[in-house]
C-alpha cells in the first residue's frame, strides 16, 4: 500500500508541470486582463475593470458572443451529437463492408490534422474550381461562392463533418450497455428508428449525451480552425469569439484587451462544465 | 620525421583556424530587412537590395578600408504582421540594423520608446550633405516632435484608376480623357456603365477591415477629404466623431455599394479583399478603383504579380473630385493624400556609426538613382534625382501625376492613436457598406472613438437637419 505521501511525491513532477503550464498562465491572463498592455504601448499600466466595460459597450464583442453560441448550438450540439448518434444507431448490430467504410471515413476525418482539414474544405466550396459546386454543376445549377454567402452554414457543417466522429465512437460503445433483449423486443413490436432513439436509446444514455456535450460544447467553443477558412469574415459574419480575440491580441496587439476577452470565453466555459457537471450528479 | 611533419601540419591548421575566427569577428555584418520577397512581394525592392546595394555599398567600404558583410532579410507578409515582427524583434533588442518602415507607424514607435533619433548613431548627422536635396515636406515625415528618425524613399498620391477600353465599350464622354468634376459625375459615370456593361463592377472605393490600412487611405480619406473633412482636426486639437461631413462620406459609400449596388461589397469584405480586387481589375471586371501610385508601378506593372500587359495604353487615370468644386479640404477641387514609405536605423544595432554609414549611402544620389530604376515612384524624396532620373521623364504616368496630385495633396495626422483610429475607420465603413445605416454607423464610431483617445478628445459636431 502506498502512503498518501509517497502518492503526493509521484504526482508532483506532474502537478509542476500543470501548475507552470496551464493555472500559472491563466492567472496571468486575469491578471493582463486589468491592465493596458499591448505591443507598441509604452508603459503597461493597471486600469481595473476598464477592459472590461469597453467589451460589453462593444457591438462587436456581442456579435461575436452571439455568434460562437449559435455555431456552438448547431455545430456542435444539433450537429455533431445528433450526427454522431444516428451514425451509431444506424450501424448498431449490424456488421459489413458499408458500417466499416462510413466508420473509417467518419474517424478519418477526426484524425486529419485541422489546418489540412481546412485548407481541404476550402478548395471544396471553392466557387470557381470546388468539387461541390462541379458536383451542382453537372445536375444544371449554378454554384454559389459558398464562403462568402452562406459563410455561417459553412463553417457548421464543416464543423459537423470534422466532430462528427467523436460522438460516433462514444455512442457507439454506450450503445453496447444498452441489453441487446431491448432493441430485439422493439423490433418484435415493429418499433420505428425514431421511437428506439425515444423510448430506448435517450433514456439510457442520458449520462454519456451529457458527458458527450460538455466535451464537444468546450471544444467547440474554443475553436479557432474556422478562421482558416473564412478568416471571421466576411465582414463579421463568421466572427467568433476565438477569432474576435485573435484579431484584438495578435492582429492589432492589445494584449490586455485580448486577455479581457479569454478571461469572458474562460468564465463562460467554466459556466457550462458547471451545468453539464451538476446535470450528470445529478443522474 | 613524420611525427614533425604532424605536428607542424596540425599547427599550421591552428593557426588557420584562429586567422579566419578572427576574420569572422573582424569584419562586421549589417542587416537590412524589408517585407517583400524574392519574385514575389515588392520583389523590384529585394532585387535592388541584392543585385545593386549589397555589392555596391560592401564594395565602396572595402575602398575606405573598410570590410563589412550586408545581409538582406525578407519576409512578404501582411505589412500588420511584418509591423509585429519588428516590433517583437526590436523590444528584445535584436534584429535588423535597418528596417523598411511605413512613415505613419512613427509616432506609434517613438512613444514606444523603440526608435532613437539620427543623433544618437552619429552626433553630426545633420551635417550630411544629403540633406540639401531632399523635399522638406517628404523629410519631414520622418521627423517627430523636433527629432529626425531616418529616410523616407518618397512619396505617392492617390486617384481614381479607370479602365479606357471599358469606357469606351460603355459609351463614356471622353473615355481617353476623363475626369469627373463632382461625385454626382462620378456616380452618373458608374450608372451608365452599370447600364451598359452589366457584369462589370464599375467603382471600387475601399472599404472594410480586410483591406487594412488601404481602407482608411484609397477609400476612406479620398472620399472625405472631398466633403472639407478631416478625422483629426487641428485648430480644435480633438478627433472628430460625428460631423456632418462624416455622414456625406458614409453617405456616399451606401449610395455606391448599398442603394445602387454600384460596387461589390462582398469583394471589400472578403478574405483576401485586397488580392481579389487587384485580380478582378487585372481581369476587366473593375472599370473604376481608387488606388496610390504604388498600384501602377508595383501591382499592374506589366511584369508584375497582377500585371496588365498593355497598362500604358489601357489604364487612364483622374484626380479624385471633391463632392462639389470647392467643397474640398482648403477648398480644393480636387483631393488626394500622401504616405510612403522610409529606413529607419534600429537602436538594437551593434554598429551605430556603419548603419549610419549605410543608411547615408542608401539615400545618396547614386543610391536613389539606383532605386528609381528598380523601382519607379511617382514622388521621389531627392530633388537631384527628380531632375535627372531619366525614369521620370521617360515615364509619362510618373512625369505627370506626381506634379500634378502634390500640389493638393494632404497627410495623416502624425499621432501616436492614429493606427488605432484607422481600425476603428476601417470598421466605420464596413459597417456601412454590409447595411448598417450610416447614422447608426457613425454614432458606434464616435463611441469606439472615445474609448481609444478619451472622452475629452472627440468633437461632436452638430448635423444639418
């Protein structure tokens, strides 16, 4: 038996490494969060809350809120949960060659590092040369410059495309808990998809969705690989917060407002695990 | 005897070794950095560093007796990210001895404490003879608050790029001659030519965030300067939030891209904005854009990136008019705004005297002459080259509209905010030009405005009703 002692001594290489690299920084950003600094300012000094009074006066800090809580709510939840789970069931106790290639083809798209993903999804929807609009092409239609007109759709169903994967796997493996004599009875009933997913599936996996959407709503929330591909614009149409924060501390250098504005994201993150946390207690 | 033979050879290559070590130390190395890249970016400015400064300036020092390695560093990246690279750079005090620096980023750096003045790499710099040829007013746009920081390459101006055979495909009065007296001119002009040729875009006037600074200069100021407006005003010493002439500029850019569709929004939005319009005008499908002199001699050059073969003969060009003859800044009929680009020596370099000694040479006459060959601009800084460059005589483009603009040309206010004022511009404007209403527009302007400068520094100024 190992003393708590000698456990403490064990996890402490890891708790320095946690402590300089994640909760170090974090405290740091509040910190920067009070004070002017950018790059070009010539002394940083402490200005309270101000950053934060210029955020919430600004039209374009609520757009971009407003913004990456629609992306989050139909990229990620509707989206990628809802995808992931209908792939799930589609292909539960069943086996052959089309289960395996839309698995393959669902994790492949997990596992393809984002910026090749994106630059991907670009030459897609390109207007002129896209597979896509090729596609339309052929059946008679003309194609659109998707980035650019449906810039929001875009960048959801990439998002979709790109997420849907994970929820697949996860799904798929809680679908295994689920007592095969369930689904048999259901079939003996002649019980439809939609009513299996109702009376069966959702009740069951109560615990699993709720683990499954905090982890996709976080990192969806964070995600910062839509910029790739329309760059928040146009204008401010795809203008998350991510990438509101990249163009205030990287683009134009204030890093202290840039800081305000990931102590918001982080409070809003620590919101919603909050709520997911509690609802899974509470199961 | 071998045992000699070894260790006379191994101490002849000792000393070999320490020669050249100390050679290395010896001779020192100078670097220049520049954003533009070898076929690619201001390619003419990186073809001029290597093929003439480089060999010439090592050369001329070897004669003094003077050995010194030249070294030129490109980048060809977004001039906001090339602005943060030296910036980083010079706050850990390193990088290049002499940096190629857009003139309105000056007051920004002084303040930031990263510049120092020319006294501080040579106490007799303002004994340089070169200073009796250049232009006072191009000179001056290194110079802030009394103290000179390096030297600008010139200047340029701005107007109204028109596409002659387009004009003429479209019927327009004196297609090889135009020039709109007013913007109602200006706007029949892009009436009739949206009529007559609808799949082309008839005016471009910039806009947006995409498009960085080139919103606030090619579009923005052209169109306000035009109503007697400035974003700065002197005599009241505050920044203007909302004025009449404000809403006539925002005006302008609802009735063209909003109310008439006479110019296409989302290119001025776009990712790449900037590359897409040089291509569409590459392309034909722009009959009008709002540009500087750097999109004739560097964009449509025919050999360069977005070249226009028969560019002579094909592109025209007119003075942009203010809203009515005389309603201009200082009453002018015609507007046009200045800035440019210079070298300014960083403090961080190890050697203050040679960079000195570079920099005088980069902005010598045989240096400028030099530079006007490989790349023409419309205002040089040195009167001695602009009488004797055979560039601009040659050049009938350059010859005529450097004198002509110069005259009633302005500039930026050399403030320390004014980038992020620019920023806050460049929003104004798309805004406007997505269909946010102008009034509304300007109203979250003047806002955004008091946050940056302070409350106390904006003036409001009453509207008509």
């Amino acid at each position: 038996m190992i003393s708590k002692k000698t456990a403490f001594f064990f996890l402490l290489p890891a708790l320095v490494l946690i402590f300089i690299f994640l909760i170090f920084p974090a405290f740091w950003t509040l910190y920067y969060s009070l004070t002017d600094y950018s790059l070009l300012g010539a002394s940083t000094e402490f200005i309270g809350v101000q950053n934060f009074i210029n955020l919430f006066t600004s039209a374009r800090f609520w757009n971009a809120t407003i913004l990456s809580f629609e992306f989050v709510f139909f990229s990620a939840i509707i989206g990628q949960a809802g995808v992931g789970l209908l792939l799930a069931m589609l292909f539960h106790r069943k086996s052959g060659w089309l289960k395996k290639l839309v698995r393959n083809l669902a994790v492949a798209s997990w596992l393809i590092p984002a910026v090749v993903v994106a630059y991907a999804w670009a030459a897609f929807l390109d207007k002129e040369y896209g597979l896509l609009n090729q596609i339309i092409g052929i059946f008679g239609f003309t194609g659109i410059d998707w980035l650019n007109e449906v810039p929001m759709g875009s960048i959801i169903i990439f998002n979709i495309w790109r997420g849907a994967a994970f929820s697949m796997l996860l799904f798929t493996s809680a679908l295994k808990t689920i007592p095969p004599s369930h689904f048999e009875t259901a079939d003996v009933v002649g019980a439809s998809l939609w009513d299996k997913i109702k009376d069966i599936v959702l009740p069951q996996l109560k615990t699993f969705i709720g683990s499954d959407l905090a982890l996709i709503t976080l990192w969806t929330f964070n995600l910062f690989t839509p910029f790739l591909l329309t760059g928040g614009g146009p204008g401010r149409q795809t203008e998350i917060l991510p990438i509101y924060t990249y163009f205030k501390a990287f683009k134009y250098m204030e890093f202290g407002l840039g800081a305000a504005i990931s102590a918001v994201i982080l409070f809003i993150n620590l919101t919603l695990a909050l709520v997911y946390l509690n609802y899974l207690k509470a199961e | 005897m071998k045992k000699y033979l070894v260790v006379l050879l191994s101490a002849l290559l000792g000393i070999g070794l320490m020669a050249s070590m100390a050679m290395a130390q010896d001779v020192p190395t100078l670097e220049i950095i520049a954003n533009g890249v070898e076929g690619g970016k201001n390619a003419q400015e990186i073809a001029y560093y290597k093929e003439f400064l480089v060999p010439e300036f090592e050369k001329k020092m070897a004669e003094q007796g003077q050995e010194v390695n030249v070294e030129v560093i490109e980048t060809g990246v977004p001039d906001e990210r090339f602005k943060s690279r030296i910036v980083m750079d010079m706050k850990a005090g390193r990088g290049a001895d002499i940096i190629g620096f857009d003139q309105f980023w000056l007051s920004e750096f002084v303040e930031a404490g990263l510049l120092k003045p020319l006294q501080y790499f040579d106490s007799n710099w303002d004994k340089w003879e070169g200073w009796d040829q250049y232009y006072t007013g191009i000179k001056n746009m290194m110079k802030f608050k009394g103290n000179m920081y390096g030297l600008m390459k010139g200047s340029d101006v701005r107007m109204i790029y028109y596409n002659k055979q387009l004009f003429r495909e479209a019927g327009i009065d004196k297609w090889w001659a135009w020039q709109p007296d007013s913007w109602q001119e200006l706007l029949d002009t892009a009436r009739k030519l949206k009529e007559e040729l609808p799949d082309v875009t008839p005016l471009q006037l910039n806009a947006g965030s995409k498009m960085g600074e080139a919103t606030t200069m090619q579009g923005f100021y052209m169109a306000h300067l035009g109503t007697g407006g400035r974003i700065y005003d002197q005599g009241l010493g505050k920044w203007v939030g909302k004025s009449q002439d404000l809403l006539d500029t925002l005006e302008l850019y609802k009735t063209i891209y909003v109310d008439e569709n006479l110019g296409d929004a989302d290119m001025q939005v776009a990712a790449k904005a900037r590359e897409k319009t040089f291509e569409a005008f590459q392309n034909e499908e722009i009959a009008m854009l709002v540009e500087g002199t750097w999109f004739w001699t560097d964009v449509i050059d025919p050999d360069a990136a977005w070249g226009i073969r028969t560019r002579d003969a094909q592109i025209g060009w007119a003075a942009m008019p203010a809203k009515n003859p005389g309603e201009g800044i200082n009453g002018q009929d015609f507007v046009s705004i200045s800035g440019g680009t210079g070298w300014v020596p960083s403090p961080a370099t190890d050697h203050p005297q040679l960079t000195w000694e570079l920099l005088k040479f980069i902005g010598s006459y045989e240096g400028k002459m030099a530079y006007m060959d490989y790349k023409p601009g419309a205002v040089t800084a040195r009167k001695d080259v602009a009488q004797n460059s055979p560039v601009t005589s040659e050049n009938f483009f350059l010859g005529t509209v450097g004198p002509a603009l110069a005259p009633v040309s302005t500039y930026r206010p050399g403030l320390e905010e004014y980038p992020k004022v620019s920023v806050e511009v460049q929003l104004l404007t798309e805004e406007v030009v997505t269909g946010t209403a102008p009034k509304k527009a300007m109203e979250n302007y003047s806002k955004e405005l008091a946050k940056i400068v302070g409350e106390d520094k904006v003036a409001n100024k009453p509207l008509e009703e």
